[in-house]
C-alpha cells in the first residue's frame, strides 16, 4: 500500500492506522506488544491513541493505552522512528471527574500541560498528530443527533485560542500537525480560517466515525475536507463490531453472543449509538449482502472505507493479532458496482442508525 499525505502536512503514512483503545482494558500489555510488532512487520506505519483510552474510560485505566504504548517504544529500539503517533487531548469532561476534575473546559494551559504529560507517557519527545478528541463547543456527536444553540457555552476557550495553544506546541517542537475528532463541517471552516488569518497551524486531519452504519460524514463534512485539503481518519470502519457478523445470529447478550466482544461487554456502549436496535437491524442487512457476494462481513466493510475516496487512512481496532491480520488482509479487496450499488440501496432504506 502506497503512503497518503495528511491534509497540507509534511507526514506521509499508510492509509490503515492501527487504532489503540482497547489497550489497557480488553488488550493486556503483553498482547497489545505483539499486536504493534505485528503492525510494524506488516508495514504499518501509523498509530492513534488518546489520553482518555482505554476504552471506555475510566478512572482504573485512564492514560493506560499511552502508557503501554510508550512502553513497547522503550523496550523496542527504533520503532519509534518507523511508526508516525497520534493521539488527542480530551474535550470537556463532564461526568468524568478523573479527566481535569469533570471540567466544562479545556482551557490553554491546560492542553499545553496535557500534550506535555502525553509526551512522558509516551516516552517520546515529539507527537507526529495532535488532535483535539472532541469540540469544545456543544456538537452533537456520541449518539447526539441535533445541534441546540440554547447549549452554547459562550466561557469555553475559543477556536482562536485553541489554535493558539497548539501554535505553542509546533513552535516548540513538540507536535508535528495538529487534527481534529468529532467535528463538524462548521468546526473544520472556522479552524482552518483561523488559521489562514492569523499564520496559525492548520488542521491536517479530522477522524470522525465512517462505517457503513454511519456514513454521515457524506453529508456536507467529506466537501468541506475536500475543498479545505484536510484529510479525514475514518474511525469504527466495523461499527464496533456490528459489521463482522458476530451479532447477527444472537444479538448483543444472547446466549451464544460472544462475550469478549465490546457491544456485549460493556453496558455503556449498548447504551451509545452502536448499541441500538436499529443499528443492528441494518448491520445484517450489510452482512447479508457481503456474503452473497463472497465475501466475509469484515472483508466487505473495511473495503468499504478502504476504497472511498473520502478516506485519507482508516482507523482499525483490533484485540488480537488474528485479527490484526484479518484487517490488513482485507486490503486490496475491491467492491463491484453492482455491489456498491446494493449497499447504497440498504443506506437509502435504513440511512445512518448509529449516527
């Protein structure tokens, strides 16, 4: 696989990232070590994480997936230099108290401290891909539909601001690009004019979820990357598992329902957009469809993301090396136009029912 150049950024990585949020709570750390030796023997080349994984967070594994990570640097002379990092700081933490106490806010100095403290976990001193998880500002995402004024917090630290602080971070070295999570095509606007205004980075990359169950990023986010010249990270490309086919005969808690899987074990995430009904009820449908045309779910959903051409790099999750394999096995599988037409067809009947 050919490298893809991020956004208008100097780094050029390989269009599948090995995404780390199950380290540190489904992935122990000597698994999750054979999972990016793995990576790197297969060319991998790109690597995210975040300062709130593991997955779902809390207080018992929070900077876990970091700290594992920057383990297996240390214990792995020279991979470092072959693997470009990414990770994120966190938006605003209501209702997680161990992230900056719950705060409404992140304010300058407090992504100024948290890239700091991301650097020591990681045991490296430069972040290829700084991003901001999710907006500062009130966005529907997680679930959330509909965007509402009345949420507004005019006290939060502004985009300006935002990119100011990042600035700080480049100039000193310390990030190589900046990116974005969770964001709207207002948000990927206001930041890249920011910039352009003011001679401050500008935004490479946004990740935000593209699956087959959720493909609201072709609803006005993929012209704004497009004409902006900012790449988008395609993240849950199996709908959290929904789209490999280990639900459709049992739902998420029937008896034969595989209990490793993170829809089964984790009631928080039942509760989120994956988790929903209708989300599986579409799923089948898209596994159906695969298998009809010889193909497993896996193979027809990430061919999906990894051929469209609004995806700069999809953003895998695995919890073992199987299916690490699996994943990077699935490239090169090409989707005919017939297919293509059926899956779009499902998408028309269902639309996006894990938004």
């Amino acid at each position: 696989m050919k490298n893809v150049r991020l956004g208008q950024s100097d780094l050029h990585v390989t269009p599948i990232c090995l995404g780390t949020m199950t380290f540190g709570e489904q992935v122990d750390e000597a698994t999750a070590h054979r999972i990016l030796d793995r990576a790197l023997e297969r060319g991998i080349n790109f690597l995210d994480t975040a300062e709130i994984y593991s997955v779902p967070t809390k207080p018992e594994t929070y900077n876990a997936t970091e700290k594992i990570i920057g383990n297996w640097y240390a214990s792995r002379p020279g991979a470092r230099q072959k693997m470009h990092l990414a990770t994120k700081v966190a938006g605003p933490s209501r209702g997680m108290d161990w992230v900056r106490k719950g705060s409404p806010n992140v304010t300058p100095a407090e992504m100024l401290a948290a890239c700091d403290d991301s650097l020591k976990r990681l045991k490296t001193d430069v972040i290829d891909l700084y991003q901001i998880h999710w907006p500062l500002r009130h966005v529907p995402m997680f679930g959330a539909m509909y965007f509402d004024p009345a949420k507004d917090d005019p006290t939060v630290t502004s985009i300006h601001e935002q990119l100011e602080a990042l600035g700080k971070l480049v100039k000193a070295g310390k990030v190589r690009a900046i990116g974005l999570s969770n964001e709207s095509p207002y948000g990927v606007h206001e930041f890249v004019s920011l910039a352009e205004q003011h001679g401050l980075p500008r935004v490479a990359t946004v990740q935000n979820p593209y699956c087959l169950v959720n493909r609201t990023v072709e609803n006005a986010l993929d012209e704004t990357l497009h004409r902006l010249g900012v790449s988008l990270l395609a993240y849950s490309p199996l709908g959290f598992g929904l789209l490999t086919g280990k639900y459709d005969a049992s739902g998420f808690l029937g008896t034969d329902a595989p209990k490793d899987g993170r829809i089964a074990k984790f009631e928080s995430v039942r509760k989120q957009r994956w988790g929903r009904a209708e989300a599986l009820d579409a799923a089948r449908r898209y596994n159906a469809l695969a298998r009809e045309h010889g193909l497993t779910p896996t193979q027809m959903a990430l061919a999906f993301c990894y051929t469209k051409w609004q995806v700069a790099s999809t953003i895998i999750g695995v919890t073992s090396v199987a299916q690490l394999d699996e994943d990077l096995d699935a490239w090169g599988t090409t989707l005919s136009p017939e297919l293509l037409k059926a899956i779009d067809a499902i998408r028309k009947d269902m639309r996006d029912p894990a938004v």
